[in-house]
C-alpha cells in the first residue's frame, strides 16, 4: 500500500504531529481484533481508585503506544483522570508498539537490535516498554500500576533511567521488577504486546480503539470520557453526566469549484474529529461576490483557505491548535497550504480563464504543468527527499532498473522542498535553512545541494549517483566527505558549490520544477517528461517506464521486486 495525501491533509498530518509518533510503516485498513493471549495490560480490577458506584457493561479500551512517543506519555496521562474516576467501568488494554526482528538483523534507523525488538526511539524505549509491562503484569491492579506509569511519564524523556526511583516512589518491588525486565519473562510480554499492536496494524502512537472502533476524536480527559460513557449502558457513572457540552465553533472555507483538487472533506473531519466536535463549515465559492470580496479583503493567493469566527478561542481545544491558527481580520486563518491559483489560467479546461486570448496550454503560465510537458520518450525523473527512506529506497533500485537498460534510458533526479523567504519560519515554527523548508529538516536541505553538486559536476555516465547510493546507506548521517572520497568526487568542489550560493540556485531550480508539477510525495516518477507513477521495487519502476516506451529492449527481464509495503514521504 502507498500513502499519498493531498496537500491540505499533507498539513493536518503536519498538524497531526501534536498527535502521534509515525513509525515509517502506513497503516492499512481498519486493523484486526487482537492476538489471542496477548492481553498483557489489562486493569484487573481498580483496587483503591477507579469506583464509580455503578454496575453495568464495561467500555473496551485500547491503547497502543511507544513508551518514550511524547504524544503517546500525553494521551495516557490525559485517560488518567478518566480511570481514576470510572476505571471499574473499563476494560482498559495497553499495548506497545516494536517491531521483532529477525536475529543478525539491524534495524532501519537505530542500529542494532534490543532483545530481537527495533523501536522508533531505540533500545531506550524497549526497555522502557519491558518495564511498564513487568509493573502492569506483576501489580495488576490499576491503583498499583498506575501510579509508576504516571511517576515515569513526569519525566518520559528519563525512560528508561527513572524506573527505579519510580518504582520505589509506587511502593514496589524493585528486585522482583528487576528479573522480569532484564530475564526472559519481560522478552515474553514484549513479545506478545508487539504481536496485538502488530494485529491492529497500529503503527503511530498512541493508536486508540474504543469499543472495538477506531477512536480519531480529541485527547483531552473530556474528550476521553464523552466517549468511553458512550460505550456504557444502563446507570451511567456520576462523571458521565458532568462532561461538559463542547462549543459551536463557526468557520468559512473559501475555495473554487473549478478546482478538481480542492477537496476539504478530510480537513474538515480531521478538524471536527481532533478539536472541534460542534464545527459548523460554510462553504464560499471564490466566483461568488461574497467570495472575491474575502480573496480580495485578505489579500489571499492560493485556494482553498479556512477562516474561523474569533468564538474559536473559546473552544476547549484551542490552545492545542493556537499555533496553526493566524489572526486575519475578524478571522483566524488555518495555516493549510493552498494549491490553487484562482485568477490564473487552469491548464486544461479548454476555456480563457485570464482573459488574455489564450486558452490552456497556450497560456505561458501553463508551459511548466504537466498537461502541457512535451512527451520526451525514455526519459525518466524521480523527486525526492534525500532523506526519505522510501525515496532512498527508490534511487537505491535504479542501480538494477539503470544496469537493465544500459544508455537506452535518460535518468534524471530532482528534489523536493519549499523555497521560503529569508527568516520565514517552516511548518511546525520550525527555522527554515538557507532559504529552504525541507520535510527533514535542516540536514535535508544541506544534502539536497550536495547531491545537486554532485549531479552538475558529475552527471557523465551517472557517476554522481555512485556518491547518492553510497550516502543512501547512512542517509541519516551528517557525514558525507566519505563517500565524496570513496567515490571519487572533488570534496573541496562539492563542498564550495553546496555550501555557497551555487547551491542555493541548484536547489532553488529543482525544488521549483517539483512545485511547478504539483510534486510533492518522495519518491515520486515522471515517465516521458509527463506520466506520473509510484513505485519502490526495481521490476515496477520498469514496468512503468516499459509500459510507456513499447519497444524498448529488456523490459521482458524480471528485476527485483518487494513484499514490503511502500509508501512515500510528504504527498
């Protein structure tokens, strides 16, 4: 499965990242039930705390996090308030998400394995699993087990030094904890944790599921709580009748019906899931007056854009969004990026959108849109990310797609990022970097230009691609004067042209060419100068070129292929 999102729920996403840790796996599907005999963490029972004083249904309540995630630590400390008050009435599941790997096998981005287990955060967070695990295990009562993980969660980024001191703090047994987390028995529950989140295909922390559904609504103890009383049946507990009504919180998405990519549906359920359970959306077309009034009044460029009623600072949710939200007039605006260009010619309507005479692809602002690309026969593009790990993945596999078709093909590599105004901030308040935003961050921006270098002064036979494949196989690293050398590339040349403003006008014209396309996935592939596709494995990348290009030789080879899901970066 390939994720691809459009550019506005490419923004939520980013948004999103008050949410979640994302392992590099997408999800697929709704997720599973979960492995028999992996119920590990469950409250059995709520000892001191957690009596609501009724009977009744329990609610089914899981959720799948990765110990050192900072989303996952806030999302468990906000469900603490409602297990406190109702845990009698909850059937409260925590599992933890790694991966097992096979023995003499590394992980993707954290070295060496932690007893057979790869973590987003390393061998730190398995150990902190293995120890919230031995506690939930050993002291299965909620009033026992809670109390560590919130001690532990106070000081997550200390996971897993802070144990000890937690579990003396709690009241427990640290000689006991100690031989389940460092013996086999902590291997064993770990082991069974991973293998349920692995059956929900729970990837991102937290993950939550209540009631056996996915749960994609707010994390605040509120938000908690309205839905776990949802779940319950006949008397409902005291605090399920004190949750307090969420605000209606008005909004304008101002957009443009010619724009067959301006689709808001996804945003507006993000927005109404995440914050804003009462959100109330009014629609305003850009070719309505009422809506060139708000483009003009604004001073707005790219469509669609979100406006909301000044009441939003009354939602509960608000300080949770307040950095995404720009004071604009009487308005708030979403800082969602827009695509469309109303006032400009669309490139394939068949009409004169400007006004000057020129219909589509004759219109000089439409000759860089891909409708109007001439087709140039076997030549390929992929963009990318330098620092993507599926857009490593896909350079990595034009060694084999490259050695298939010899000369026959012309192979070209562009990259993507947003070129910024000097001092202007990226998404998420990030600093951008010489004038770039890049997914990655600064470390991508500055490898961009040196395999942009590399290309310019080294593009004969392909040879700057000998350095890309060798960076590829520690693409995180900083290090690159290595492969420079290893590869025979002139380090104080490379280094002169990326660090100066060379660089800067490389990396300035290819992230330019993938704007102008629309591109923004890594990797994404350009067939003929015109067809997009997607691809990881060597034997589709050539399938796609083949399917182009009738007649070229070797396209009846079987080259590589891969079982393992694929994706992108960005989208």
């Amino acid at each position: 499965m390939t994720r691809r999102w459009t550019p506005a729920l490419g923004a939520i996403a980013a948004i999103g990242l008050l949410f979640g840790c994302q392992d590099l796996k997408p999800v697929k599907g709704k997720g599973r039930v979960s492995a028999p005999g992996a119920t590990t963490a469950v409250a059995r029972g709520t000892g001191s705390i957690g009596k609501s004083g009724t009977t009744g249904n329990k609610a089914k309540v899981e959720m799948y996090i990765m110990s050192k995630c900072p989303f996952g630590v806030r999302a468990v400390d906000a469900f603490v308030p409602v297990l406190k008050e109702i845990g009698d009435r909850i059937d409260f599941n925590l599992h933890y998400i790694a991966d097992k790997v096979p023995a003499g096998k590394k992980c993707r981005r954290n070295g060496e394995p932690y007893k057979g287990f790869c973590a987003l955060h390393g061998k730190p967070e398995v150990i902190g699993n293995i120890q919230q695990l031995c506690v939930m295990k050993h002291y299965p009562q909620l009033a026992q087990w809670l109390p560590f993980i919130e001690c532990q969660n106070k000081t997550w980024r200390n996971i897993p030094n802070n144990w000890e001191g937690c579990a003396k703090q709690t009241n427990l047994d640290v000689a006991k904890l100690k031989a389940c987390i460092d013996g086999q028995e902590g291997e064993q529950l770990h082991t069974a944790s991973s293998n349920a989140a692995k059956a929900r295909r729970a990837s991102g922390s937290p993950t939550i599921y209540v009631g056996g559904k996915s749960y994609r609504g707010g994390r605040s103890k509120n938000d908690f709580m309205r839905a776990v009383c949802q779940q319950l049946s006949g008397q409902k507990p005291k605090p399920c009748t004190n949750i307090p009504e969420p605000i209606e919180v008005k909004a304008i998405v101002l957009t443009d019906k010619r724009c067959k990519k301006c689709q808001t549906a996804g945003v507006q359920a993000n927005l109404r899931g995440r914050f804003f359970p009462k959100l109330t959306v009014r629609t305003v077309d850009y070719n309505t007056p009422e809506g060139k009034k708000l483009y003009a009044q604004f001073k707005l460029k790219m469509l669609p854009v979100w406006l909301f009623d000044k009441g939003v600072t009354k939602a509960a949710n608000f300080a949770k969004i307040k950095r995404w939200m720009i004071p604009t007039g009487e308005y708030f605006k979403l800082r969602v990026p827009g695509r469309f260009d109303p006032t400009a010619e669309i490139c394939d309507n068949k009409k004169d959108d400007t006004g000057n005479g020129k219909v589509d692809c004759d219109d000089d602002t439409c000759k860089d849109k891909l409708v109007c690309r001439e087709e140039i026969k076997k030549k390929v593009d992929v963009f990318v990310m330098s620092q993507c790990p599926f857009g490593v993945k896909a350079l990595d596999a034009m060694k084999e797609v490259l050695k298939n078709f010899g000369n026959a093909i012309q192979f070209d590599v562009n990259y993507i990022a947003d070129e910024v105004p000097e001092g202007q901030k990226c998404s998420r308040g990030r600093p951008s970097h010489k004038g770039f935003c890049a997914l990655h961050g600064k470390s991508e921006v500055d490898e961009n230009m040196r395999q942009l270098c590399a290309k310019k002064y080294y593009k004969a036979n392909n040879k700057y691609l000998e350095y890309i494949w060798c960076r590829n196989k520690n693409y995180r690293s900083n290090e690159w004067k290595a492969c420079a050398k290893k590869t025979r590339l002139d380090v104080a040349k490379i280094e002169t042209c990326s660090e100066g403003a060379e660089g800067k006008k490389l990396h300035a014209a290819s992230s330019k060419i993938a704007k102008s396309l629309g591109v923004s996935g890594s990797p994404t592939w350009l067939a003929n100068n015109r067809f997009k596709f997607s691809g990881i494995a060597a034997d589709a990348i050539k399938k796609n070129i083949c399917m182009r290009n009738k007649g070229l030789q070797n396209c009846d080879k079987n080259l590589s292929t891969s079982k393992k899901v694929s994706g992108s970066c960005g989208g």
